[in-house]
C-alpha cells in the first residue's frame, strides 16, 4: 500500500510558476511509477506528466511539455512536478498517482494507476 500527498498548489499569475510536490508513505517509491494528472470542472481527468521506474525518464503531455519538469527526490521519498510560464488553462486540481506495474504504453491512461493522491487545486489568473 502506498500513500500519496499532494501539495504545492495555489493562485498564481499567468506566466508565474508553482512546484508541486507528491509525498509517498507506505512504501519505498523509487519502484514505482508515478504519473500527474489534472482534472478541471466538468472535464475529464488528463494526462499531465510520468516518471517511469523502469527507465527513469520523464514523459510529458503535449501541453506541458517545455514548461514543465518531473523528477524524483528518491531520498525524500518524494515526486516533484515543476510549471512554469503557467496559463489559465492550467487551472485544475492536480493529482498524483502511482503504480509498480505499468508498461510504457500505459502511463499516459489515468485507470491503469493503482494509487492516487486527494489532489491539490491550482488556479492561474489570466
């Protein structure tokens, strides 16, 4: 069983920045891939960025790629998700989730994770 706690969010200006943090108890992370996701009003929960545990490397989705950066603090036990030059379009509540079994092909699908943080709501004033 792991345990993920989001934090980090908040209001910020268009073209400003925010690191998110993924706080993971329970069990060693560093086994584990660990995805973000986002989920504004009325849409559905997408795809934002991976860190894969078998290769180590950081996938991104198209709209955050270039403004956004994943890694993983393997001593903190911790996953972070750093934005910048944010948009109000980016205004979501932030999800982390986890799983140790993911193959590459399915990191970006948000019902192939086992674990999930509450979330963390992050707005971006225009």
């Amino acid at each position: 069983q792991v345990h993920l706690v989001e934090s980090g969010g908040g209001l910020v200006q268009a073209g400003g920045s925010l690191r998110l943090s993924c706080a993971a108890s329970g069990r060693t992370f560093t086994s584990y891939t660990v995805g973000w996701f986002r989920q504004a009003p009325g849409k559905a929960r997408e795809f934002v960025a991976t860190i894969s545990a078998s290769n180590g490397m950081a996938y991104y989705a198209d709209s955050v790629k270039g403004r956004s950066t994943i890694t993983r603090d393997k001593a903190q036990n911790t996953v972070y998700l750093q934005m910048n030059s944010l948009k109000p379009e980016d205004t979501a509540v932030y999800y982390c989730a986890a799983d140790s079994r993911l193959i590459l092909s399915s990191i970006r699908d948000p019902d192939q994770y086992d674990y999930w943080g509450p979330g963390t709501q992050v707005t971006v004033s225009s």
